[in-house]
C-alpha cells in the first residue's frame, strides 16, 4: 500500500511539472492552449518551428531567434507535394499577400537614359585665316557674341591681301586703256582681270572686304561666315596670325546633341528616328522634345554602354552645352502579349520565379522565362497560363518559406527527431 501510494505521488508530480512548461509540446502532439493564437489552430497538428527570417534552423518547441523574434509554427496540413506551402488566413492576412491575374496586356516600352549636352557638331565652324597679317581692330571681343552671317569680326593688315588687291585695280585699269585695242591685247587684259579676282575669290575675300582707315591704311575685314555664337575666341589686337590659325569658334546652339549612355541589353531597343523628351534640373517641369540621330557602332569595354546622340530643338537657347540632362526615348509599342506586374517576378540570379496562387491557401514557386518590359509589367513567355494568380506583394516571404521546406525535405530524416539533441 505504501509503494502504491508512492507512485501515485510520483505520477502527480510528473503531471504537475508538465502542466507548467508552458506549453512544451513534443512535435507529434497537439499544441496547448496557452501556445494557440487562435481556436482554428489548437486543433491542428504542429509540425516544428522555424527561423523566422528564413534560415534553415528548426525547433521542436517554441523559441525565439537572436533578435528575440519567435519562431513560427509548421502545421501538418501546411506541407504539400511539389515545393507547394499551405498558409492560413490569418497569416496570410499577416504577410500582407496580394494578387493578381497574368492577363494579355500592351507594353508601352520607354527607356530611361543620362548623358550631357553639347554643341551640335555640323553646326560649329572655324574663323582661320588663308594668309599671313596682323589683327588691327576687333569688333567682337568677347565670346558668347552672337552674330550673324556677313557680320565684321576683326580688322587686319594682310601684305599679300594689298598685293592680290593692287594687281587686281591694276588689271582692270588696263583693261580700260586696252579698250580700243585689237582683240588679243583685249584678251590678255580679260586674262589678267580675272586671274587676279580668282586670287582674291580663292581666299574668300573681294574688293569691298577692304577698309581705308583715316590714316590712310587699307585692312582687310574678317567675315563671319555663317550665323552662331561665338563659343571661343583666339584673335587679339596686335597679334600675328598665320595661314590655317583658328581666330574665332561659331556655333549654332538653335539645335543641340544630348550624348547619352545606353546599356549593352538595351541596345536592341534602340534605333535612329525614335521620339525622345528630355528634361534637365535647370528648369523642372519642362521637356524638350528630340529624336535619336545615332547609335554608336562601338561599346565602350568599361562600362559596356554606347552611345546614342539626340538631337534636341533649342530655339530659345535655353539649354547650354555641357548641362546634365536625363530623356525618356519612346521605344514603340509592342504586340500584345501575357504580362504581370514587375513586382511578382523574383529574380535568383540564375532563374525567375513567380508564386502561383492555387486556392485555399496553397501556393506554388514556378519557373518563368520573361520577355519585354514597359509600364511596369514584364511579358512571360514561358511557364504561365493566361489568367493565372500570381502573387504581386509578400511573394519574397513565401519563396523564402518554400525554400525552407525544400531544405528541410531534402535531410532525409525527421525533424522533430533532429531538432530534439539541440539544447
């Protein structure tokens, strides 16, 4: 009677220590009441317990992980065949999962590229000189002048200018004298007249490029040729220019070329005679409309991009060379094909992946092969059926439950009975 007694007290402490572990469940066994969040899930079986953040570490028991999160329950009617997971509403409703169906859509395809302003190239030209002088006067003097064509630029004393000039007044007065005379002394004269005028033609000057100043000097006047601004300036009173120095630099800035980067994938998008709109920080709110102009045939090893010139109207001169500048180039519209937002793709490095919504709670990792993108959407053309559920919002979360139940499946052995000889 004694012994019997003995073990009858032995059994109650037992239950007694039991009944105060807060709930220790073994992993076959049904989770207590004080660990259920909810009635649903008292009743259901729980497996173990996983990291909260994804990793591959597991617990028979409730526990918390180094930053004192919990671990989450693993139900048994959680675990499905084929890389599929089962999630309840409620944590469903926790994970803030969204959906939505892959549909035929149009892809407005528009890429987004930098670069920086400069002068359009086939609208700069040189002022230099054909002959050896000296500049006497200058009527531009500053750079940034805008001018216009035929306009004085400087005034200078060119020896050989006087002589071509001389010889021409000269040719032509003999002519006169020569009026009267028989036909080949006319046509020496005609031949001198001419040679000399194409002498001064060939140096782009005529007579009345010339100017006798008060003193008595005659200076030769330097032309602008076409209409532009001057962007540099070289010609000094009193210098002593060469044949073939640079005196004045014109551009026209009523066009300029934007020198954008454009990256090695995008590069089959682009072509010449696309529509562009560029905006620079200087005047927020305003864009400027332009067109591809060229593509360069060339890719740059280093940062393996091209360049592309657009050429943008400027009439106002609003923009300047060597401002920053960002456009948007119209890509074209392509055929309508199966897209889903871009957020649903989960991009591994070495696959894409989308979460299928099966119903009921069940979702599935599936393989994708994308297409184009454009307006926030990415064409599938492998892996999806046309009005599939795919998730768009909390998709990393379960891919990372997924991939934990991958893991744990492919131990080979139990995992309460691995998880037990951890303290």
């Amino acid at each position: 009677m004694n012994r019997l007694i003995f073990c009858l007290a032995c059994v109650g402490f037992a239950l007694a220590g039991l009944a105060g572990c807060g709930g220790r469940e073994s992993p076959g066994s049904a989770p207590s009441t004080t660990t259920a969040s909810k009635p649903s899930d008292a009743a259901r079986r729980i497996l173990y317990y996983r990291n909260p953040m994804g990793l591959a570490d597991t617990s028979p028991v409730p526990k918390k992980d180094a930053m004192g999160m919990d671990y989450v329950a693993v139900y048994a009617d959680e675990q499905q065949a084929d890389g599929r997971v089962a999630i309840g509403a409620g944590r469903l409703q926790k994970l803030g999962v969204r959906t939505e169906l892959a549909a035929p859509a149009t892809l407005e395809r528009a890429l987004a590229l930098a670069g920086t302003l400069q002068a359009d190239e086939s609208r700069q030209w040189t002022v230099s000189a054909r002959f050896d002088g000296w500049i006497e006067e200058l009527y531009v003097a500053t750079t940034g002048a805008r001018v216009r064509r035929g306009d004085p630029l400087a005034a200078a004393y060119v020896p050989e200018a006087l002589a071509a000039l001389d010889e021409a007044r000269i040719a032509t007065t003999m002519r006169g004298a020569v009026a009267a005379a028989d036909a080949e002394t006319r046509a020496r004269a005609d031949a001198l007249v001419a040679g000399s005028a194409a002498r001064l033609h060939n140096w782009g000057i005529s007579e009345s490029d010339f100017r006798t100043t008060p003193g008595g000097r005659t200076l030769l006047i330097l032309r602008a040729a076409h209409d532009g601004i001057v962007i540099e300036k070289n010609a000094r009173v009193g210098m002593r220019f060469v044949a073939g120095d640079s005196l004045y630099q014109l551009a026209d800035l009523g066009r300029v070329w934007l020198i954008a980067a454009a990256f090695e994938q995008d590069l089959g998008l682009l072509r010449p005679g696309m529509t562009t709109i560029a905006s620079v920080p200087s005047y927020p709110g305003r864009n400027f409309n332009g067109k591809v102009a060229f593509i360069s045939p060339v890719l740059q090893p280093e940062t393996r991009t091209a360049q592309v010139r657009i050429a943008l109207d400027n009439a106002d001169g609003a923009l300047k060379p060597s401002m920053y500048a960002s456009v948007t180039v119209q890509a074209g519209i392509s055929q309508r094909a199966l897209t889903v937002h871009d957020s649903a793709i989960l991009d591994t490095g070495t696959r894409r992946l989308v979460i299928v919504d099966r119903g009921a709670g069940v979702f599935e990792p599936r393989a994708v092969v994308t297409g184009a993108r454009g307006g926030g959407r990415t064409e599938i053309l492998q892996g999806l059926n046309d009005h599939e559920s795919v998730v768009v919002n909390g998709n990393f979360l379960i891919d990372a439950e997924s991939n934990l139940k991958a893991v744990i499946d492919g131990m080979g052995h139990d995992v309460g009975a691995s998880s037990e000889k951890r303290p």
